[in-house]
C-alpha cells in the first residue's frame, strides 16, 4: 500500500505547491491522476517516488512510514520505484546510448551482469531495435527515447510505477503501445501505478480509478 | 513585385557579406592565435635542448646593447642575450602558469561539484569560504602562501593554485546545480544511483566542457602572477630567468632609455596571453553559440 497522507510540498518553504493532499495506491492498483497545468501534481508524484522531500505530512509505504527521501532513502526503497517523466529529453542522459540508458540502473547496484540479458528482454518488449540501442539520445525521436526510458524504469523490476505524464509528447500509436508495455508487466508482478496526466480518455481506460486533482485537497493560498 | 524581389536580394546580399566578414575575422583571429601559440610553444620546448648556448653566459664588454643581429632583442646589463633569457624566462613561466592552472582547475571542480552535488548546508558552508577567501586580494594571500617556503617553482605555483581555485568552484557549483535539477538526475537517484556516482557519472562529465575552458583561461593568469610575484622579489629566485625576474632586472636601464630589456619580457607575456585568449574565445563560441556575445576577452 502506497499512502500519500496529508503532504504539503513546493519548493520554498514559505509558498508550498499543494497544502495537505492525501491520496493511496493499493499494490497492483492503477490510479490515474487529473489535473490541470502547474496545480502540484508532477511534485506529488516526486514526492511519492521519494524524489521530493515534502515539508510536511507523511508517506507510508506497506504501513511503514519512510522517513528519508532522495539518496538518504535506503537503495532498496528508492528501487521500488519505477518513474518515467513527461519529456524524454531532459530525463536522459545525454552522452549515454540507448543501451546504457537501459542497463545504467542495473549498473548503479552493482548488477552488470545482467546488464546484457535484461537490455535485450525489455527492448523487444518496448519495441526497440538494436539498432537504435546503439544510438544516443539525439539521434532518435521522442517517441522511441521515451520507449527506453520506459524500459529504464522497468529494469529493476519497481513494485510500483510512477508515470508522470509518460504519453503527453507522443502520438496516439506510440501512447497505447507503452500503455500497453505497462498493462503487461504490471499483470506479471503486480505492480501499483500512478499515472499522472490531463488526459481524461485515457487515465479512464487505463486505469482502475481516476481521481481529480480537485477532490485531493485545499490548494494553497496565495 | 519586382521591387521586393529587389529589396530581398539586396538585404540577403547584404547580410551574406556581413556574415562572411564576421566569419573571415573569426577565422583570422583563431588562425593567428594558433599559429603564435605554436610558434611559442615550439620555441620554448625545442630551443633550448637544441641551441647549444648558454643563457647565463656574462659578456660585460657587450652590456646593455640595443637589439642588432647578433643579439636580436639586445642584451641586459651584463651582456646576456635577452632573446635566449626570454626564451628561458617564458619555459619557466609557461610552466608555472600550466602547473598552476591545471592544480587550480582540479582542486576547484572537487570543491565545486562537492559543493553542487551535495548542496544545503555542505552548499552553504563551502561557498561562504569561498566568498571569504575571495575577498582577500589574490596577491596578498599568494605573497602569504610564498613567503612560507623558500624561494623556488613549486611555492609559486602553490601560491598561484591556491589563489585560483575559487573561480572555478564558483563556476563547476553554479553548472553542477543547473544540471542537477534535471530530471535525468532524478531518473539516476531513482535508479538506485549513489550519490558519488551521479556526481561521477551524471554531473562532472557535463561540467568539463566549462573546467577545461576555465583552466585553458587560467594559463596566461597565472603567468601573470608568477611574473607580478617575481617582480616583487618574492617569486623565483634572482638567478633563475622567469618573465617577471627579467622586467624587475630591467626596471634600472629603463630609466636610462634603455628600452628592450623591458619591452621584450613583457611581449612574451602578452602575445601567449592574446593567443590562449583567442584560442579560447574561438573554442567556447564553438561549445556555445549562443553566448557569443558574452564573450569579453
């Protein structure tokens, strides 16, 4: 269970983003979340991923409250989540290839390994060739860097998901094969997702349950 | 019609000559600037392996000529020739200034990508000090450093490291942070990265660009301050030629009309300086167009 509980978090202390918004996640749930631009939900979604130190309320995860965000949160804890953001090119790094891009997780705990194995296995699921594994990140279009990133997410093999407005750049092809890239490996593991987005159509087919951002909370005064 | 067709072709003619005169004195001035850095550079490491001749070599019944053919920029008040003591001067110094510029370089990105990476109070701290120790005058502090040791190269380039460090802290942090604020940084964090090798793997690669560029500026800086050092009697010791040891020996005949004891050390100061300079400007136009502009050397 992934509890979000009366969080309140921004940037700067004295004007938070969003003031005491609750919002859970039961594992193997997909829970979508509407909302309009700029109203906090990219944060909450951070916060959720243990990316984002919120200044206030509490973040249980299976009942255990964590404490620690970012690199002070235990590895393992931080490894359970799988997070893929909006825009593709921000979100990696620019000198590595696709291939590195993909196995760089596995790397960074100390699984080299099976770098190779698990590159292979998830760009086919993903739909990405060898070829353009060997690319680096500009030398490919949006749509099939977001593909790897999706795959980077999943490498570790995440209990939950955390998609923040993964589809918003791509076409409606390349928006239902990573959904549906998700839908498979949330059915093999069980995994929770958060989909964060303002697609109402689609958070409503994809996920068990859609909640407005709206319903959440008292937005912060300003 | 006609006329706008006209007008076009005369604004798009107008442009292209401006363009290309824009890129011709671009490329002269890169081509000028690599060319005299060859030229010194290639002097400083091959003429005195090659030229048997000895730059201490007191002649005192040729004292103080004016620049001929047998001495072509004259010699000092003991008859050395100035042109080989130049030559000898500018090793030295070059030496120094490249010590002392790639010591500054790495202590500064450890502390500036230290600093960046770890951020908040670590951030804070470090930065303070570094505001701190730069509100001592450079020279002051490297007069300080200097005057610990005795005389020789490796407290001057101590001195001139030490001093230059802060710059290039100031300029890896304010990348580092830039950078990482970026979702692919938080990509890494959540990819079970540690904090060490997104610094490594994530953060230092994408600041080098701006080190290297740092560093390549920094040569001819401390070049300056080993000569200003020297100059002072506080740099290298008197009978080794460095640039500014030479301006100091010439400071006396100065005054007496005798120009190029003088005039020569400091051209060897100030052509590598132009050079590195241009060479530099040419190089970061090419990383970043964008700040073309800026540029101010």
């Amino acid at each position: 269970m992934l509890e979000l509980l009366t969080v309140t978090a921004g940037y700067d202390r004295r004007a938070p983003v969003f003031r005491d918004v609750s919002l859970s996640v039961a594992p193997g749930e997909a829970v979508g979340l509407l909302g309009p631009s700029g109203c906090g939900k990219s944060t909450l979604a951070r916060v959720a991923a243990l990316l984002h130190r919120p200044d206030a309320g509490a973040l249980h995860l299976d009942g255990t409250p964590v404490r620690h965000w970012r690199h002070r949160a235990p590895r393992a804890l931080r490894t359970a989540f799988g997070v893929v953001f909006q825009q593709p090119r921000l979100a990696a790094d620019p000198r590595l290839t696709l291939a590195d891009l993909v196995a760089e997780p596995l790397r960074a705990t100390g699984r080299r390994d099976e770098a190779a194995g698990r590159v292979a296995e998830l760009a086919a699921g993903v739909g990405l060739t060898a070829d353009l594994l060997t690319r680096r990140p500009h030398e490919v279009s949006d749509g099939q860097l977001q593909r790897a990133c999706l795959a980077r997410a999943l490498v570790l093999r995440p209990r939950w998901l955390v998609c923040d407005e993964m589809t918003a750049m791509l076409d409606a092809s390349t928006t239902a094969a990573l959904v549906r890239v998700v839908e498979d490996y949330r059915a093999g593991t069980g995994a929770g997702l958060l989909a964060v987005g303002h697609d109402r159509v689609l958070l409503d087919r994809w996920c068990d349950r859609t909640v407005d951002w709206a319903s959440l909370n008292s937005p912060a005064e300003h | 019609m006609v006329m706008a067709d006209a007008a076009v072709e005369k604004t798009g003619t107008a442009w292209r000559a401006a363009g290309g005169d824009r890129r011709s004195t671009r490329t002269l001035r890169l081509r000028t600037s690599a060319a005299l850095l060859t030229v010194t550079v290639l002097a400083v490491l091959l003429v005195p392996p090659l030229v048997q001749l000895d730059q201490q070599a007191v002649d005192l019944a040729a004292k103080l000529r004016a620049p001929d053919w047998a001495h072509p920029f004259g010699t000092d008040d003991v008859g050395r020739d100035l042109l080989l003591r130049c030559v000898y001067g500018l090793r030295v110094s070059l030496l120094v200034g490249v010590a002392a510029a790639l010591t500054a370089t790495v202590v500064g990105t450890a502390v500036g990508a230290a600093a960046g990476a770890f951020g908040g109070w670590v951030d804070r701290g470090v930065m303070r000090v570094v505001d701190a120790l730069s509100s001592v005058p450079h020279l002051l502090m490297g007069i300080f450093i200097v005057a610990m040791f005795r005389p020789g190269v490796w407290p001057v380039v101590a001195s001139v490291a030490l001093t230059h460090w802060l710059s290039t802290a100031r300029i890896v942090r304010a990348e580092v942070l830039s950078l990482r604020a970026r979702p692919h940084i938080d990509a890494a964090v959540s990819g079970g990265a540690s904090r060490w090798r997104v610094t490594v793997r994530h953060l230092l690669p994408g600041v080098l660009p701006q080190a290297a560029l740092a560093a390549v500026l920094m040569v001819p800086h401390a070049m300056w301050h080993e000569s200003a050092l020297s100059f002072l009697g506080l740099g290298l010791p008197t009978h080794t030629a460095s640039l500014g040891n030479l301006i100091q020996e010439a400071r006396g005949s100065l005054l007496a009309g005798q120009w190029w004891p003088t005039l020569f050390p400091g051209l060897f100061i100030i052509v590598p300086t132009l050079a590195v300079a241009g060479l530099a400007g040419a190089w970061r136009e090419r990383i970043n167009p964008r700040r073309r502009s800026e540029l101010m050397l």
